[in-house]
C-alpha cells in the first residue's frame, strides 16, 4: 500500500496556482486519487483547504470558514461540549451566547433548561431559545452579516454592555499558551464586551482549535473562569492554565 502523503507535501502541491484537481495530485505524489481524497479531509478539517468537485484550492490565510461550513466541522465533538455547558447552566440564569458554531450547538442544549435570560449577537442562538420554556432572549442590533448571521458594530456593542449576566460562553478560533485567538476584530470587540459583563468567562472549543492559528488575540487566560473542552489540552498549555486558575471541563 502507498504511503498515506504528508499534509505539506499536499500543500506544497497546492501552493504554485492556490488549486489543484485530484486527479493531478495523485499522479505528482504517486498514491490513488482515493488516498489524496482522505488527505484534502483531514486538511479541510483543519481549515487549511477548501474542498470542491475533483479538487481542492488553498484557504485564504487570515480567513475563517463560513458559519454553515464550521456548523458542519467536528459536530460530535461540539454536541458534547454543549452538553456540558447544559449541565452547567441552571434554570432561571443569564448567560451571554456569542456568534460561535459551538455556542450555537450550546443553545440548542440549552433548549431543555426553562427561564433564561440570554444576550447574543447570533441569530442562529436566538432562534433556537426565543419562544421556549420562557425564555427571554434579547438579541443586539446592528448591522446583520449575511454568512454567519451575526449582529456587529457600535449599536451591538452599545446594546451589549447594559446587560449583567452570570456566565458569557464565548468560542475561538484558535487556543494558545498566551490565549484565546478569534479571527475578525469585530468577533474581538463584541467577546471582550461580553467577558467585561459577566462574572464568568466560559471558552467552549473543540480540541483541533489547540493546532489552530488566529491573528486577533480575544484576551489572556487571567479573564477566563472555565474552559470546556473534549481533549486534555497540550501540555504548556495545560500548566499555564493551572498558574491561572483556569478550571478545564472535559465533555
């Protein structure tokens, strides 16, 4: 059997045009087109390619996948991360929910719990507990972003900052030793508001975000109560949680 090609000889393919089809891909590194195939997944889910029909191109460095895509990624890990905030969050309290896929797998775990008050920019997070179990659920205004339906800007921002609640579950891009990494400075604005109107921050990230990189640092791991997760972190990562306090949940 061929061996399985290294993720860089992969992207090193890739890089001359940004895209290359299957077919080529396989014949350069001589493996089937079977094997590449299983090659480009791994490196979708990682984020560092897209994949299309007979192919697959390169992602724009610095981009994050659309929201329908991230939906998409990891989702055993994420519904078992959002169990965990459900035995976390008790009838009756006030909780911040950010744009995040995994905050929004959160308020669906979050549909069997009655009385909340919950504040978010995402739709997908409103939609999902509007309605129910009386629920109240204040959703921020400003301007709506078509690929991932959330709420951005000063209005938002504004809209935000008069809220009190218990717990603010925000999601990332990437985890580090030095801390918790988001890809759009507008995500950034809106995650600080919430983590400075909440007596606790709860990070909910899925276990591949410890290999990922992102460009706009949220904050350090000194604002961060808990973070839950489905993986025992990295070690460095793991010790300089404990110098900070940070309790890790695992799902």
């Amino acid at each position: 059997m061929p061996a399985m090609p290294r993720d860089e000889e992969l992207l090193d393919l890739l890089r001359p045009g940004g895209t290359a089809r299957i077919e080529a891909l396989a014949r350069r590194l001589g493996v089937s087109q079977e094997t590449v195939r299983r090659g480009l997944k791994r490196l979708e889910a990682q984020g560092r390619v897209t994949r299309f029909h007979g192919g697959a191109g390169l992602r724009e460095v610095g981009a994050e996948p659309s929201f329908a895509h991230r939906m998409r990624l990891h989702p055993d890990a994420k519904r078992a991360i959002a169990r965990r905030v459900g035995q976390l969050v008790p009838d009756g309290a006030s909780v911040f929910l950010d744009i995040g896929s995994t905050t929004a797998f959160a308020a669906l775990a979050l549909q069997a719990r009655r009385d909340l008050m919950v504040a978010t920019n995402s739709l997908a997070v409103a939609h999902a507990l509007a309605g129910r179990n009386g629920n109240r659920v204040f959703m921020a205004g400003g301007e709506l972003r078509a690929h991932d339906g959330g709420a951005f800007g000063a209005e938002a921002l504004a809209f935000l900052r008069q809220f009190h609640v218990s717990r603010a579950f925000l999601s990332a891009a990437a985890l580090g030793p030095d801390g918790v990494f988001v890809h759009d400075m507008s995500e950034a604005e809106i995650g600080r508001a919430m983590a400075s109107q909440a007596d606790e921050v709860v990070i909910v990230a899925d276990r591949f975000k410890f290999a990922q990189s992102a460009p706009i640092r949220l904050f350090g791991w000194d604002l961060v109560t808990r973070l839950i997760t489905d993986t025992a972190p990295p070690p460095e990562l793991s010790r300089i949680l404990g110098l900070q306090g940070v309790e890790i949940v695992l799902a």
